[in-house]
C-alpha cells in the first residue's frame, strides 16, 4: 500500500507540471497578444493618415494633424464617411454619404442619393410605409433588372441605412429615418 505521504508527492508533482504548462501556455497567449496589438496600432496608424490625406485642403495643400492621447497612442479620428462635406465644395458623383446628424440636409448627398431620399419622402412616412428596392428601381425610371435593383438601389439604400438616413424596419424594405424626415 502506498503512503499518505507519497500520494500527496504525487499530487503535489502533477498539479506543479500543470501550473508549469499553464505558464508557458500564457506566455505564448501575451505574446501573440503583443504581436497582435502591434498590428492593430498599425493599421489605426495607417487610417488617419488616409483620413489627413484625404482631408487635405485642394487649395492650401494643408492637413489636419491627428492629436495623440496622453499614452501617445493616436487618438480616433473621425473617419471621411462620419465627416460632413464642407458647404462651400460642391457635391460631386460617387462622393463619400455623410453620417446624418441634425442640421445636415440632404443637398450633402449625391444626386442618386438625393433622388432616393426624395422618392422615400414623398412614398412613406418615418415608421410607415415601407418600400422596397423594385419599388424603388420603378420609381426611379431605372429598368427592373438584377443590376439596377442590387447595384443601384440597393447598394445605395444600405449604405444610406448605416449612415443613418434611412431606416430598414423589414429586411429589404426601407422608409426615411425619423431624424431626416423631422428636416424634410
């Protein structure tokens, strides 16, 4: 028959062995943890640059600088889709959808998203009506094909639906969001 004092070495050598492999198991985990920060820094680092690039003024050729926090690490920056386009610039095909926030008209937008947004106000009321995007599409005067309805509508309907000025209650049926027709 073993001995008390042996089963308990025993016990005692095996929970050492697991705290031994747990140790090395955490050193790996804050290492790759490292690895990982340093990655995302970078890629923080690499989006104001964009943003400071594309916030360039075309006349002064200055940029914005991006404040750094007290750690030194960068500081967020509002990226070019949360910023409104300056009322002075005209708005210009393709161009970036603004975050909608009150104050913010519409004219902000691009002529196909304003097309859209106007559609949407005179067909439904915030929390109403809802229409979908061969609704849309039809209203518009585009043709009902695959292309118009995912590529132009759609594509347009979503992107107007995260940037706030849309809502999408139902899955593929949209209605202005409250905060934009309160202004329309």
């Amino acid at each position: 028959m073993a001995s008390v004092v042996g089963v308990l070495e025993a016990r005692e050598l095996a929970a050492r062995e697991r705290v031994e492999g747990l140790r090395g198991e955490v050193d790996r985990v804050l290492a790759e943890l490292a690895d990982a920060e340093t990655d995302w820094k970078g890629w923080v680092i690499a989006r104001q640059r964009v943003g400071e690039v594309l916030a360039e003024s075309p006349k002064t050729g200055a940029s914005a600088v991006a404040p750094t926090s007290a750690g030194g690490d960068p500081a967020p920056v509002a990226s070019p889709e949360q910023s409104a386009p300056s009322p002075a610039r005209p708005v210009r095909p393709g161009s970036i959808v603004p975050v909608w926030r009150p104050g913010l008209a519409a004219g902000a937008l691009a002529v196909d998203y304003q097309r859209i947004l106007a559609l949407l106000a005179g067909r439904s009321s915030p929390g109403g009506e809802t229409v979908s995007c061969q609704e849309l599409a039809a209203g518009l005067g585009l043709e009902p094909t695959s292309a118009n309805i995912e590529g132009r509508v759609r594509s347009r309907a979503k992107r107007l639906t995260d940037r706030g000025w849309l809502a999408e209650p139902v899955p593929g049926r949209f209605t202005l969001a409250v905060g934009p027709a309160a202004d329309s």
